[in-house]
C-alpha cells in the first residue's frame, strides 16, 4: 500500500511510519516543519500541514491511505477540530484512520471518559475535550474515515505484537489500568489499514 501519514515525526506518527515499512508498504511521512533525511528507500519524506487543503491534496494525491497522527501544541487544544475537518476536505474519498484521544469513549461507569477522573484528572481535561472535539467533526464530515481512541495512557514502550480491540468503551485490564505501548498501537493502525472493518469509532488496549 501507499500510506500518507501525517504528524510523522510525533511519538505515534512516528512508529507508525516504522511499522508501516516493517510490513513492506511505501509511506509518505509529512512533517509540519523541515523534513529530514528520508530514513528509508520505501519513504518520501515532505513537508505539509494539515490545514493547507489545497497542498496536502497533492501530498495525498495516488495515496491509499492517509493516517492523521497530529496533536495540538498546548494551548491550542481548540484547533483539533477544524484541522481535522481541512484534512479530511483534502483527503477526497481517501480513506483517513484518524488517531485520536480517549476522551470520547465510554467509561465502565457508563458516563464518558472524559467525566471520569479515574483516566482523565484535572490536568489532561482539556485535550481530552479537544479529542471529544475532534471526533464530532469527523462524525459531521462525509469523508472516508475511521476514528482510532487510544486508551487512557499511551507512551512509548516494547512492541509486544499483542493487543485488544473494542468499540467505543474504553478498555482496561485486570488491574483496572487502561494503557498501550505506542509501538503496539501502530500494529493496530496497520492492521486496520490493511483489513478494514465495519466500525467507525474503536478502542484498543491491553
């Protein structure tokens, strides 16, 4: 496949350029600022941003699928929203997998995520609001799009190859954590790029 991925060089746009390369596929890796050095025969490396629809329809021109790994630098959480809906604008009918944040889930409580300080205190509020944000645009938008809610916590960590899929409650283990390694999280984009499914919102976790 060819996969444009956007926000490549983040903690998860990152690994998911890698993962995406391990599995033999041409990516496309857009950074907001200079690109560096393409790391790999199988990788374009340009220069993109989001908001700017008429250049990244060309960055997406020919791609397969595009994966929206963005985030919002602090304090303009209230972005999230009309960035995601310029990419999509600039996606066409292309398929976008959207990583998004866990705000919008359910709790096992039954409210939302966000509501629930047992994973989002005080202090990760206001990005999970952008998240809650985020996915309303996608839902309001006729593009071609999936919307992938991490869990709770998702920070680097081993590739263990393994990994649980939901739907749109978020899912914790038996110690009531709910947390994925980033590297195991692109297995799951990859894995939905490359068999997709009926859902338009999922979870993944431990």
């Amino acid at each position: 496949m060819k996969i444009t991925v956007v926000g490549a060089s983040g903690m998860v746009g990152s690994r998911v350029v890698t993962e995406a390369l391990a599995r033999g596929h041409h990516v496309t890796a857009v950074f907001r600022g200079d690109p560096p050095e393409a790391p790999h025969p199988d990788v374009e490396v340009v220069r993109g941003d989001a908001t700017d629809i008429d250049h990244m329809k060309g960055v997406f021109a020919g791609t397969d699928a595009i994966v929206s790994a963005t985030r919002p630098a602090p304090g303009a959480e209230d972005t999230v929203a009309a960035t995601i809906s310029a990419l999509l604008d600039a996606a066409g009918g292309t398929r976008v997998l959207v990583i998004g944040g866990a705000g919008p889930l359910r709790s096992p409580s039954g409210g939302l995520v966000i509501d629930d300080p047992a994973f989002v205190p005080p202090e990760w509020r206001t990005i999970a609001s952008a998240s809650t944000a985020q996915l309303r645009a996608c839902e309001a938008h006729p593009g071609d799009w999936v919307y992938l809610s991490p869990p709770a916590i998702l920070e680097p960590g081993p590739r263990t190859g393994s990994y649980r899929r939901g739907t749109t409650t978020i899912l914790t283990a038996v110690d009531g954590s709910s947390r994925i390694s980033a590297e195991d999280l692109a297995i799951a984009v990859v894995d939905e790029l490359e068999q997709p499914r009926r859902e338009k919102h999922f979870t993944v976790g431990y």
